[in-house]
C-alpha cells in the first residue's frame, strides 16, 4: 500500500456536486486538508475557476491566489486547493463581492453572492458540546471551530450565528420545531422547510420530519448538519 496521504483525485471520482466535465482532463483538484470533509467541500480553484470565470486555468488561478486576493472567512488563503463548505464566506475586496457557499435544491454546490452585511457572519451547526482542560465548556462546530463560553443553553444541532470579525457568538436557534431547517446531506440535500416534528430512535439516528413550502413532507437524519432559523416560512440569508 501507499504510504502516506493521496494527493492526487481522478476526474471521474470528483463529487458529482462540483459539477465538472469529463473532458477536460483525467484529474481534478484535490481539496487540502482542512475544515470541511472532501466529498463536503470544493477546492478553492474550482469556485475561482469553473464557477466565477474569475481565471481560465489553473496557473492563472494560482497567480490570483498567491496576490493574497481572495479572503475565506475574513482570512486571507493563498493555498488554491483550500477546502470550501458549507455557509463559508468568499470575498474578493479589490471587485467589492461577497460570496457564501451554498446548496441549490438539486444538493449541488451554489455560489450564492450576498451583500458586504452578511458577509461579516455565517451559520454554523453545533457538532458537540464538552469541557476543555481546566473545566471550560466548549463547542465545535461543522466547520471545525472550537468556541470557548458559549451561552449554557446551547446543545448539540443547535445551529450559532457567528461573527466572523470578533469571533463571537451573536445568536443561536434551537433544535426544535416551527423552525425553519436547510438540509445539508442525504437525497433531500438542499431542500428546505419548516420542522414538524421529531422522532427519536434510541441507538440509532433520529429522524427529523419536515414540511416545504409547497406542502411536501419527508423526512432526514439529525446527523445530516441543518442550520436552521426561527420561525421563519421562507428562507432569508440576512436573518
């Protein structure tokens, strides 16, 4: 066997939901190592270079990587194969654009563009809630941030609206329902809809069931990580 990690990812074996075609070469991207799982993720060339038409190839797309153009989170990530998830924020500050990652109702990936207002935070979903070394709580997110204090009432599938300057939580929605969830994995990924209620499977996942706004139900996995919003019958990326 081979000894240590792969670096290399054949075209045919990309996720489907990165929407690349099969000519264009017998490789594609492999995302680094980071916050978000591979098949959960696109690499940063991709949004930059099949998705934005930002660059037409991959040399190109390392030269607008390397200038130190392009912020993930309020970071700057010169690495071009930088794992993008779920609810992370692009920003380019020299054309003034803010993108959010998204999913559209098909479960492929969207770059969604957003005001320069609601690209200052992003939603995370609640993986576990524990104590740290000297007895502080914390919590970890999907996107791997580990958040020392955090507000006592906070438990596992709540989702957190995080200030991604300061670092802060601003707010947090419950798990529970009359809350409006967007499913993130699974055959209903991308859907959304309001939580009617939940059933709980002792040794096995819960299953959560949901009603859209056309009056379709179904039902997912609480694993599958689902932001959710208060109250709300539509969905409104500035709440």
């Amino acid at each position: 066997m081979a000894r240590g990690p792969k670096k290399h990812l054949k075209r045919l074996n990309a996720p489907k939901k990165w929407m690349l075609d099969k000519l264009s070469g017998k490789f594609a991207p492999r995302p680094s190592a980071g916050p978000h799982k591979l098949r959960e993720s696109m690499p940063l060339v991709v949004v930059l270079r099949n998705k934005l038409k930002y660059a037409l190839t991959y040399n190109e797309t390392k030269k607008v990587t390397m200038s130190r153009a392009i912020k993930v989170d309020g970071k700057v990530r010169t690495d071009m194969c930088y794992p993008i998830g779920f609810q992370d924020v692009v920003s380019i500050e020299k054309t003034g654009e803010f993108f959010r990652m998204l999913f559209d109702v098909k479960g492929r990936f969207l770059v969604h563009r957003i005001k320069k207002e609601e690209g200052s935070f992003k939603l995370c979903n609640v993986k576990s809630v524990s104590t740290a070394a000297k007895g502080i709580p914390i919590i970890t997110t999907h996107d791997g941030r580990t958040i020392r204090y955090p507000d006592p009432l906070i438990k596992v599938h709540d989702t957190i609206k995080y200030d991604i300057n300061s670092g802060k939580i601003l707010d947090f929605i419950k798990f529970e329902p009359g809350n409006l969830a967007y499913i993130t994995g699974g055959q209903n990924c991308g859907r959304t809809g309001i939580i009617t209620h939940k059933e709980k499977h002792p040794g096995s996942f819960d299953i959560v069931h949901v009603k859209d706004s056309v009056g379709h139900s179904f039902r997912y996995e609480s694993q599958q990580r689902v932001p959710y919003w208060k109250g709300q019958t539509k969905l409104d990326y500035t709440a």
